[in-house]
C-alpha cells in the first residue's frame, strides 16, 4: 500500500467584503515557484506575474501546477491589501492599482 501524506492549509481571503458582483475571468498560470503560484499575486494576461501596468487582474486563489487553472479578480471587488501582499510576498504596485480601476484596494 503507498501513502502519500499531503499538508493542506486553509485558502488565503484577500478579499476584504465579498460584494457578490466581483468580475471574475478564467486564466491558465504559467508561472510557478515552487509548484504554486499565490493568491493575491497580479497576473498578466500570459498567466505570469506582473506587478506592473501590464496587469490583467489579482490572483483570487492559489493555484498549483498539477492544475494551473485559476480566476482573476478584474473588477467590483474590494481586496485585503496587508493580506494580499502577505500572501504573495510581493508589494503590489502603484501601477497595478492604478490599471485595476474598479478594484478597491484596502
């Protein structure tokens, strides 16, 4: 018999209110460190981190390679800021907020 034990945690909130109209898009991720990519990192529309202009929403939740699929917040959601940021472990750029309008950082 083989066992594999696996640790799983609770998934990260980065959103502060759930508002029950956030704008939500499907991305495939393309980049990893180590096997994950975190919830709260901004992604470009090539499922890469960008924490720049070139931004295309926040990770809501953490995605694993084994199945890199995963939803961006683009839009009509206000986002734990302290909480994103520490989920990632990126500081989350002027740019990004500034190209996510409608995203309510806090």
């Amino acid at each position: 018999m083989n066992v594999k034990n696996t640790n799983v945690t609770t998934t990260p909130e980065i959103l502060k209110r759930k508002l029950g109209a956030e704008y939500l898009v499907p991305v495939t991720i393309t980049e990893f460190a180590d096997g994950v990519c975190k919830a709260g990192s901004p992604i470009g529309a090539d499922g890469a981190i960008q924490n720049g202009s070139g931004v295309a929403g926040i990770l809501l939740y953490d995605v694993y390679e084994q199945n890199p699929n995963g939803s961006l917040i683009k839009g009509e959601a206000v986002i734990n800021l302290a909480n994103a940021e520490a989920n990632s472990g990126l500081t989350i750029a002027e740019e990004v907020k500034t190209a996510l309008a409608t995203v309510h950082f806090e």
